[in-house]
C-alpha cells in the first residue's frame, strides 16, 4: 500500500460520531446472491467455508450514499480523482468483528480500477489490518489515506480491542472502462 498523506480536515465535524453512534446497514462479508456466478469469487466463498468460517456471523456495519444514519452528510473524494467515476463507503467493525481475507469483489468489475483505505479515527491496539504479502497496518492518524498496489488485494481485518474501529474505503475507476458486471453481478436493485 501506499500512503498518499493526511487528509484529517475532509473528515467532517460529527461524522465519525454519527458512524459510530449508529447502527448504518449490517453487512455480510460474503454475499453469494449478489456475486452468484462470479468464479474467483465462488472459488473464495469454498475456501471461506472449507476453512470453518460461519457465512452468517461475519459482517460489518457499512455506510454509503443509500444509509440513512448518514443522510445528513455530503461525502465528496478527499483527493482529486480528474473525471473518474468513484464508489465509496465506511464501515465500522465493532469489538469482536472479523473479516477473513478477502478482496472486494467490486474490484474485479473494472479494468481500471483503483483502490483507497482511509482511517477515521487514529490506531488503537487491537485495530488489525493486514494485507496479502503480511504488510499490517499499525500506528496511523486519523485522515491518514493510502492507495493500493492493486485494487482487489486480498485483505483482512479483526477488531479485538474495546472501541469501535472506523475506516472510510473507496474506488475509482475510468468513465469509459469496460463493465462486466452483466456476467456475474445480480442487481436486486432491479427487482
């Protein structure tokens, strides 16, 4: 990962409180309807399960432009991303949250893709991420802001300190790439 700067101003004065004060939309790290047909990621779902994890206990609490508990908000990039298209979105993993290693199967739709992770609040021990090739994240600031080498790097993240653990997350991609969400995405938004 590559660390871009502090970007402490964008965060905006209430918005981590507001984050961690409510409950924002619960969310399962694996979601097979939603990525049915996708083979990494039907490949990822056997390995998640051989390995013993429970698909229904691992999730976080997502924010995005659809919450509620955010609505008041107007979330723009901290960073200039030219004429790109962006999707973002917190998520806050309470004490005793787990996310195995995964990737964000968004990032397999562009070609173009490009990955960033920023913290909302500083490091605390027991806030632990850590990436494929064992590179831990430890000892930030909140604002601190890094980019990916590539955009669906295998990741994973446990909270096993007392406070609530709150990072900011997105991705950009070029306007004209090619979308393949058609072969594999399921979009229930359609339903």
């Amino acid at each position: 990962m590559k660390y871009l700067g502090n970007f402490k101003d964008w965060i905006q004065p209430g918005l981590l409180e507001r984050i961690v004060e409510t409950q924002g939309d619960p969310t399962l790290l694996n979601q097979p309807l939603t990525w049915k047909g996708h083979p990494e990621h039907e490949a990822w779902y056997k390995t998640f399960c051989a390995a013993g994890y429970d698909k229904r206990n691992y999730y976080s609490n997502m924010y995005n432009e659809r919450t509620i508990d955010i609505k008041d908000f107007t979330i723009t990039p901290p960073i200039d991303i030219g004429t790109a298209a962006w999707d973002w979105w917190f998520i806050k993993f309470l004490p005793g949250s787990v996310a195995c290693m995964h990737y964000d199967p968004h990032t397999k739709i562009y070609q173009t893709a490009k990955r960033y992770w920023m913290a909302m609040m500083d490091y605390h021990p027991g806030h632990v991420f850590v990436s494929e090739g064992g590179q831990m994240m430890k000892n930030y600031k909140a604002g601190d802001l890094w980019t990916w080498e590539k955009a669906d790097l295998m990741h994973g993240v446990v909270n096993i300190s007392m406070l609530p653990r709150v990072t900011f997350q997105f991705s950009t991609h070029e306007l004209d790439d090619v979308y393949n969400k058609p072969k594999f995405y399921i979009d229930h938004t359609l339903d």
